[in-house]
C-alpha cells in the first residue's frame, strides 16, 4: 500500500507520469517552476534585507522577453561592472539552457535566444560572478505548509553552470580557504551563515506553500568572490 506520493518536486510531466497512482497537479503553481519566479523573490528579499556581506538588489537576475531587452540587460551589467552574464531558459534545468555571454552577443547566441524566446516566453539574465563554491539546501513543506530545513551541501556545475554532483558530508571542511571565516563574520558573527539559510527556508518555503506546493524543496546558492 502506497500512503503517499513525494517526487522529488512536482510538475505536469511528472503528475502525468504518477496519475494512476493518484498524482495529481491541481492546486499547484506551474509558474514557481519558472527562473523569473524565483529572480524575483530573490530581487525582493534583496532589498528588504540590506547587508554588506550579501549582494545587492540591481544583481539579481532580471526577466528578459525580448532580444533588445536583453542587450538592455547587458549593457546594464557592463555599467555596474560585470563584463560577462549568464542568460538562462525560463524552464531550463540543471544548468541545460544556459550561454554565458562575454560582453555582448554573438550572432549565433542571438539566433539561438531568438528561437528560446519564441518558444519558452523570456529568459533570465544575470551578472556571472566569481564564484567561491556552489550551495544547496534542502527542505521540506508538510501539509500545513510549514517549511522545515533538512540539511544543506555543497555541489558541483561546470563552466555553463551544469550540474555535476554533490559533495556529501562535511560542508566548512570543504569550503575554499577563508570562506568558512568569512561565513561566520571573521568570528565576529559565528551565527550569520546559519541566520541566512533558515532565512532562505522560512522565504522560499512560506512563497511555495502560498502557490499551494507542498512536499520536498531544493535552493541553490553561490558563494562568490568580490574585489575590494
């Protein structure tokens, strides 16, 4: 006897696929599957919560519906100093759907975002960053739409951001020197990093419980270099 159903994240393929199993996608938001969706909610914890150590709002990705919007995007990177950017498919995943972006476009990155935006609607731009190490977190929405953190670890993506596996076990342990420090505030803030991942659950879980999602969550974070 089977006494629940719990994919890892639900969508219309997958409710599809479970159906005779009694899956099912009613009363949940095909719309927080999109990567707007969530630049968005990052954008707007972003300028609630201003801190020195974290990234600023005008960093955040940036929905694109069109081909000169995202020349837009891109010249208004290169302004506040990011030279490079990573364009992402709406419903890309795991990394698929992206093209990094030195500069401006190439022809052939315009043909292809070209025909991405004709059939998925817009993409997201963002600044791409130096990145210190790759993060995930894992939570759990229950029934009465509470979320709950399950743990967090690091993982791997190559150049395009794709994804390439997990690091279990230790997560400081693992970290480049000196980020685990920084982290915790240099010791002058030991409980900041643990703060800010139960404040990512508490943000995105209590915005997927009001789309009606329930079930097992996932957040990916970055850890990136800054000059200065």
């Amino acid at each position: 006897i089977i006494g629940e159903l719990r994919p890892w994240g639900w969508s219309p393929g997958i409710a599809r696929e479970l159906s005779p199993l009694g899956g099912s996608w009613e009363g949940r938001s095909r719309g927080i599957h999109g990567k707007s969706w969530s630049s968005r909610l990052l954008r707007r914890w972003m300028e609630e919560v201003r801190e020195p150590w974290l990234d600023r709002p005008e960093e955040a990705g940036r929905p694109c519906m069109s081909l000169e919007e995202v020349r837009e995007e891109l010249r208004r990177l290169a302004g506040l100093g990011h030279g490079q950017a990573m364009v992402k498919a709406e419903w890309g995943t795991a990394g698929r759907g992206n093209a990094r972006v030195r500069g401006s476009l190439l022809p052939e990155q315009e043909r292809w975002l070209e025909k991405l935006l004709a059939a998925q609607g817009l993409v997201v731009v963002e600044p791409l960053l130096d990145k210190a190490a790759d993060y995930s977190v894992q939570l759990w929405i229950g029934p009465g739409g509470k979320p709950r953190k399950d743990g967090h670890h690091l993982f791997f993506t190559d150049a395009r951001g794709q994804y390439l596996g997990h690091q279990l076990g230790s997560f400081a342990h693992r970290l480049p020197k000196g980020v685990a420090r920084f982290l915790h505030g240099d010791g002058h803030e030991p409980g900041r990093w643990r703060k800010l991942l139960d404040e990512s659950v508490r943000r995105v879980g209590t915005a997927l419980a009001r789309e009606g999602y329930r079930g097992p969550a996932g957040i990916d974070g970055m850890i990136h270099w800054r000059d200065g």
